[in-house]
C-alpha cells in the first residue's frame, strides 16, 4: 500500500449511503487537525485497501479506519476512534470505550443494517466538490 499518504488516517466508508456521506462531510468539519482521508468502499482504492487488510465487506458491513503501518479498526471501534480525534465535546464519546466491543457493535449494526431503510441512497457514489476533493483518494 505505498500510493497512501503515510501522514494521514484512511476512512473506508459505504459511498452510496445518504447516512455514511453525511457522516463523512461531519468529520470533514470537525478533521481541524486535518488527519483523515477519504474513500469509498466501492472505489478501486477502497477494494485494493480491504483486499490488503484482509477484510470480507459483504461479511463485515461497516466504516473502517484505517491507520497505515498502524491498525485498522471496524465498526463502533473505528467510529469512537475517529470521534476521539476530534477533540472537544466529541472527546466525551469516549465513554462509550467501558461498554464490552460488542455491546457496542449490536447498536452499531443494527443501525448499518437499516441505514438505507432510514436514510435512503444514492444510484452512486457520492462527487467530492472541488473545496473538499483533496480530502479523498
């Protein structure tokens, strides 16, 4: 994976779900450290990363944050992990850490599984506008 930006943390995310776009324009709002970089699941990038990884997405239905030459993190993991990078309020989430890993993934599932019921999707993946396209691969 040498085409990644080493300095940066990758968020892999679900490109035609209206929940999963609006979620990453948010931490494209709070990223003030400028940390994180973007792609979809469904993208080139997104396939060769998860391939990489070892990571089965029509197993594992979910955001990951990936660290390179670190970890990679799924789920309500990846999402506490992303949170805490914002600083501030954002950093009162990580109370949610004390709940056992899977305590926090029935809520976090249950929520990726009705994700499109709720939030609807896109034909396609979402196009960066030209303010934000740096932040994606």
């Amino acid at each position: 994976m040498n085409n990644l930006p080493s300095n940066k943390k990758v968020i892999l995310f679900d490109g035609i779900c209206n929940f999963c776009n609006d979620s990453v324009l948010k931490v494209i709002k709070h990223d003030t450290k400028n940390q994180f970089v973007f792609t979809s699941l469904q993208s080139d990038i997104g396939k060769e990363i998860t391939k990489y990884l070892g990571v089965d997405t029509s197993k594992i239905d979910s955001i990951i944050l990936y660290e390179p030459s670190v970890a990679y993190y799924i789920k309500s993991s990846a999402a506490l992990k992303i949170m805490n990078d914002f600083g501030g309020i954002w950093k009162l989430t990580q109370v949610f850490w004390v709940l056992p890993e899977r305590l926090r993934n029935i809520v976090y599932d249950y929520i990726a599984k009705n994700r499109y019921k709720w939030f609807g999707k896109k034909e396609a993946c979402m196009i960066p506008s030209k303010e934000i396209q740096e932040k994606f691969l």
